[in-house]
C-alpha cells in the first residue's frame, strides 16, 4: 500500500520525536532505591516510589548534572532556574495518581540536531528537553485474568528530549534517533540500551502538501527499536494518506505500532494539556543552576561527534562516510585512534579506516563480536597494515592472514612466518617465473602483441599462480610490462 506514488502524489511527511531517555544514574529521581535492571519485583521500591502519604520527594542531583550536559551537547539553551509540575492522572501503575515533570519551565530549550542524510547535511530542531520520572509496570499474566504492578521503574530518572516538526522521512527519523543515540552515549548521560527500554520514541506523524498547514498528527507512543520506528512511520503516513484521498477526515489521536503485523493501531484520542491538570509540584522547590555551574560542566565536556568527525577528516585524512562511520560510536572511534597511535608509518591511517571499516566490522558482524572484546589485541590491526604498507604481504595476502590472527589472537608477523605468507619481491625470482609463464605461452603471447591488451590480466594472474599468491603485484606488472 505504502509507494512512492503516494508521495509523488504531492504528499509530505511531517515528524516530530519525543525521546525518553533515561538518565544513567544508580539511584532515582526523587529516592535512593535502586534503578538496577533485572531485579526480582518490587525489590527497588522506597516509600516515595510507592507514593506512601507524607513522603517527600528529594531531588537527585546528579540526573540534573546529565541533563545540563545532555542541554549542551544539543547546543541548547539552559536554564538556570527550571520548575517540576505535577501532571496529574490515573493509571495503575502511577501510585501518587501524578507523575512529576516539567512542563511549563523545562531545564533546556531551543537546542538542534545534525543528520547528514545520503551525502546531505540537514539540522533538525529540538524544543525542549525537561526531566521527570517514569512510571511503574503492568505485567499481565498468560491467562489474561490477572495484572501485576511492579514498581521497580516507578521514579527512574528520564529526560524527555522533544524536537521540532522538522523532521521529513522515516529515513530522517531513524537517523535523528541514531545521531541522538551517539551523542548520548559520547556523554555517558544514557545507555541508550532500546531492548532494556532505556531509549522509548513516540513519533507524531502527519502529512500534507507542501506549502500548506499541517496536518492533523497521530502520536505513535513507546517505539522500542529503530527499525520498528521507520516501520510505523511508514505505514502511518500512508494509512493517513489513504483515509485523505478517499475523502475521510483524521482524527488526533494516541496510537500504538505492532511489531508482529508492522501496523498501527488506535489506543486513544489524543488528551490535550488541559486533560492533565498542569501546577507546579508543591513539594520541590524550583532547580536553580548557576552560570557558574554551567560554565563549569560545559568545559568538562568531551569531544562530541561533529567535531571528532571533523578531526577525523582533518587529521587522519579519511573519508567524510568514513569518518561518520568511525565516530558513530565512541569506542569505535577510540580504537581507531589506538591502531593509529600503534602504527609505524603514521601515513597508513586511512588503511586502517578501511581494515576496521571492512575486515573488522565484518568479522564482528559474523561472529558477533564487540568492538571491545576482540579475540585478538589491537595492536595487531597496526602490525598488520604496516605489513602491507612496507610490501611485507600483499593487501589480498593480509585477508589470509588476519582470518588467522581472528582464530588464533597471534600477532600478523608470527603468523606470516608460521605460514610462509611473506610476499615475493625479489627481481630475478619474479623474473624468472615470467620468463617461464611466456615461454610456455607463445601463441597468447603474439595475440597480445598484435593488439589484444586485455591479456595482460591473464599473464599477471599466471604469474601469480606460479608464485602461490605471493608475488609483489606492483613488481610483476613492472617486469611483465617490460619483458612483453
Ligand atoms: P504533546 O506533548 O501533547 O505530545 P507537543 O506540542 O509537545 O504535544 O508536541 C509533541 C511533538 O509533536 C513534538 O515533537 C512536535 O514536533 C510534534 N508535532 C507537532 N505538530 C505536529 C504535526 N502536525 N505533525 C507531526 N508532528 C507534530
Ligand atoms: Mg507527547
């Protein structure tokens, strides 16, 4: 149903995401208990999580920090005096009937997002971020009769990181989500862990035509996975365009994605702001964060992916898609930065781009391997390509030898000896077997002076046979030019 005529038909998507991410913190927003995943339930429950009458809630410093820190990698504005609202309403696993929030004085505002979409860089707006405190969980029991709460979540600590309607494409979204999920890990503020629930988009979706208002937007709530995003993106935009071009009307509504069918389904009508009775907590007083604190976190910062990839560029002279490949992930780019430092000939450092990007990615896609728990020390991807920038083995030769190294975790150069691997490079041996390959082939040999170019291939890649593999490839091409 969902085609690209549908959207050649005039149509445009229009998103804008709620993030909920939450804050890594061991503790929670208003308690001490624990926010340890896993635990048996209702193990991490204090008498405020349970909203026990007169408890009080106390503020954990700490999640304002990260948010602070999370407000500047967005290149937001933060404020220094933000209030907590009470949004009041009933759901089991909401003891107090309120979740505390901010809602008209959100710690960050006006903050933006850089996504660079095939080749093309666009920013997209965020409008606020505020912080609050999650709600408990409804555990229903195979037999449909029975439902359980369990607290354990109820006051974890999340930010709720809210952009603009900027975003155009299920593509735009899932890259929003991705470079958001980068920044955050960059600055340790969260996890980012999805399958967890540590990373929750809701994605209001509309369409319309260009140039004129929006559309009316469903709010698709607590999307787990980036693939699942772009999925319900798409099959919502297109069920709004089916129901507008065959002359029905959309109503705002809370809808929710099934992962089994790829569809959407309706929850609720959308409440509005009103429905939640919005004033200010009574119990906490306003956060005030001096510009000297804010100073003070924003040159503890660490180096955020735009400016690594920049440097990355700059430096190492590796590739624009290279670098963002590199700097999707901190550790990536960290061990990058560590082969680099190991290497001899430091001008290697887009070979090393390029192993890590193809050689390593692919043996940890294989065999599911992270990037920090390699079976072999990194040290070695140095050795490798410095191997084959001073002609020790060929680049086909390294393949060999670094499917060894990911068996066995020796070093390249042991493995190159152990196995006789070290690339022909002597004249007179490569010479000789030339001499040979042409002598045995007269008759290619004359088509190929009467004119057919393309037998040159042929006789380097007997040569090469000759010589298992191992002849110098720039040096054979040398000799056979010569001798033919
Ligand atoms: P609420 O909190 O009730 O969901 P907000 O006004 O805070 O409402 O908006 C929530 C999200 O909806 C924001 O990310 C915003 O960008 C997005 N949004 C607003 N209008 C539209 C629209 N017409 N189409 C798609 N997204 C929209
Ligand atoms: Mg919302």
């Amino acid at each position: 149903m969902f085609d690209m005529a549908d959207l050649q038909n005039g149509w445009e998507i229009v998103i804008g995401l709620e993030v909920h991410a939450q804050i890594s913190s061991n503790t929670k927003l208003f308690s001490t208990s624990s926010t340890e995943p896993g635990a048996d339930p209702n193990t991490h429950v204090s008498l405020f999580d349970a909203a026990f009458p007169g408890t009080l809630p106390v503020l954990n410093k700490y999640c304002i920090d990260q948010a602070i820190r999370t407000g500047i990698a967005i290149n937001g504005t933060v404020h220094e005096i933000s209030v907590f609202d009470r949004k009041n309403y009933f759901y089991p696993d909401l003891p107090s009937g309120y979740q505390i929030t901010q809602f008209y004085h959100p710690i960050v505002t006006d903050g933006e997002i850089s996504i660079v979409d095939d080749g093309v860089q666009k920013t997209i707006r965020i409008e606020r971020i505020h912080i609050e405190q999650d709600a408990g969980k409804s555990v229903h029991d195979l037999s449909q009769t029975e439902t359980y709460i369990d607290l354990n979540r109820a006051g974890v600590p999340l930010m709720e990181i809210v952009s603009k309607p900027d975003i155009r494409s299920a593509n735009e979204a899932m890259l929003y989500v991705k470079k958001l999920r980068t920044i955050l890990r960059y600055i340790g503020t969260c996890d980012c862990n999805m399958e967890n629930g540590n990373l929750r988009v809701d994605a209001n979706v509309s369409v319309h035509k260009p140039g004129t208002e929006f559309g009316t937007r469903a709010e698709i709530k607590n999307i787990n996975s980036i693939k699942f995003l772009g999925q319900a993106v798409t099959y919502e935009a297109n069920r709004q365009i089916d129901i507008i071009e065959s002359g029905g009307t959309l109503v705002q509504e809370t809808r929710l994605f099934d992962a089994s069918t790829g569809e959407t389904r309706s929850m609720r009508t959308k409440e509005n702001a009103a429905d939640y009775r919005y004033f200010p907590e009574p119990d906490l007083n306003p956060v005030v964060v001096t510009s000297n604190r804010i100073a003070e976190i924003k040159n503890s910062m660490p180096e955020l992916p735009d400016v690594k990839k920049q440097r990355f560029i700059k430096q190492y002279s590796v590739s624009e898609s290279d670098a963002d490949i590199l700097t999707e992930d901190i550790a990536i780019a960290d061990t990058f930065e560590q082969v680099v430092a190991k290497l001899k000939n430091q001008d290697s450092a887009k070979l090393v781009a390029n192993w890590i990007i193809v050689e390593v990615f692919g043996f940890m896609n294989q065999y599911s391997f992270s990037i920090d728990k390699l079976p072999f020390d990194i040290k070695y991807i140095a050795e490798l390509v410095d191997l084959i920038t001073d002609n020790t083995i060929s680049g086909k030769i390294a393949k060999t030898v670094f499917a060894e190294m990911c068996k066995s975790g020796d070093s390249p150069s042991s493995i190159v000896e152990k196995m006789g691997l070290r690339q022909i490079s002597d004249e007179n041996t490569i010479r000789s077997s030339i001499a040979a390959v042409l002598e045995q082939n007269a008759d290619k040999v004359a088509e190929y002076k009467s004119g057919k170019d393309k037998l040159f291939g042929f006789f380097v890649g007997l040569v090469m046979k000759e010589l298992h593999g191992k002849g110098n490839p720039e040096i054979i091409n040398k000799i056979l030019k010569e001798l033919l």
